[in-house]
C-alpha cells in the first residue's frame, strides 16, 4: 500500500512511517517543517533503512498538493498528521489554527476525491469531549463546538466537515483518532 502522510516530519508522523515501513507499506512524506524538522526525515531514512519520499510542501496549498501528488502519486491512504497543535498559542492566534487546521483538512478531502483515494485518516484529539462528567472518555462521550481554545474547535469541526464528507460516497472511508498527548 502506498501512503501518503501530511506532517509525516513531526513526533506522531515520523513514528507512524517507520511503522508503514516495517509492515511493509511505501511511505510518501508532505510537510513544511513549520512544527518539525528535515533531521526527522534522515533519522527516519538511518532507522527504516530506506530513503522516504519526501516533499516540502504546505498541505493549506491546493496547487501544491495537487502538483506533489501528480509527481509522487498515486496512493492508497492519506493520513493527515499535519497541524498547529499548541492549545494555549491557539488563544493567541485563533485565525492561524482555523487556517491551518480546518484549510489543511479541506485541501486534503479535496485531493482525496481529485485523486480516487478512498482511505482517510485524521489526527484528532482527545480535546473535543465537552463534558467532564463522562470520564473516563470513550469513543461515544458527548462532544460539540462549547469548547474553550480554537485548538480544539478547530480539530472538531475537521471532524464535522469529514463526516459530511463520507456521505457523499460510498466508497469513502474516513477516521479520525482522538488521543492525549
């Protein structure tokens, strides 16, 4: 399988590609190293053992997604990693993380459908459950937009936006993960 990871430079992206590698899979990098560096990617090629495709690019960049998949395509799976992430600079620059965030996931569904990619995966965040009452969180905790950074919203309404998305084709399948970091 040939996968195509956005942010696959930073801590969550760089360990899943030595694991697409070690289970066999072909992994094609996107990032801007705007939360990462290139080192990254050389500790990642002295790991697997193998030198990872790897563009820069900022995934919020229709025409250069579309172009860096044109050249390194096709692909099977987009997991979209690529994100601001810090919640407390998320009150400081709301427009940035709703740019960022929402923007990059757009771009992305967008390039899923122009491209035939059927398989999505989405890093979300544990941040979305609104109430506290439902701890311990699982999967069908109560969430919403009542939350209190543009961190959080912003990973939420990705979420909603996906869901909206997958109806609209049967063969479309999306996930999005919540984990704490």
């Amino acid at each position: 399988m040939r996968v195509l990871l956005t942010g696959g430079a930073g801590y969550i992206g760089a360990h899943t590609v030595v694991e697409l590698i070690a289970a066999g899979h072909e992994a094609v990098i996107f990032d801007d190293f705007s939360c990462s560096s290139p080192v990254a990617i050389e500790r990642i090629n002295e790991i697997t053992g193998t030198q990872v495709c790897n563009r820069t690019i900022d995934v919020t960049d229709a025409e250069a997604v579309r172009a860096g998949i044109d050249e390194t395509g096709p692909f099977d799976a987009i997991i979209h990693l690529a994100a601001r992430k810090a919640i407390g600079e998320s009150v400081s620059l709301p427009l940035e993380y709703y740019e960022n965030n929402v923007g990059s996931t757009i771009v992305m569904l967008a390039a899923m459908r122009e491209h035939g990619i059927s398989t999505f995966l989405f890093s979300g965040t544990g941040t979305v459950y609104t109430h506290q009452e439902d701890l311990p969180f699982v999967e069908t905790s109560r969430t919403g937009l009542a939350l209190p950074n543009p961190y959080s919203k912003s990973k939420r309404i990705c979420e909603e936006i996906m869901a909206d998305f997958a109806r609209t084709g049967p063969d479309r399948r999306l996930i999005g993960f919540r984990y704490f970091n």
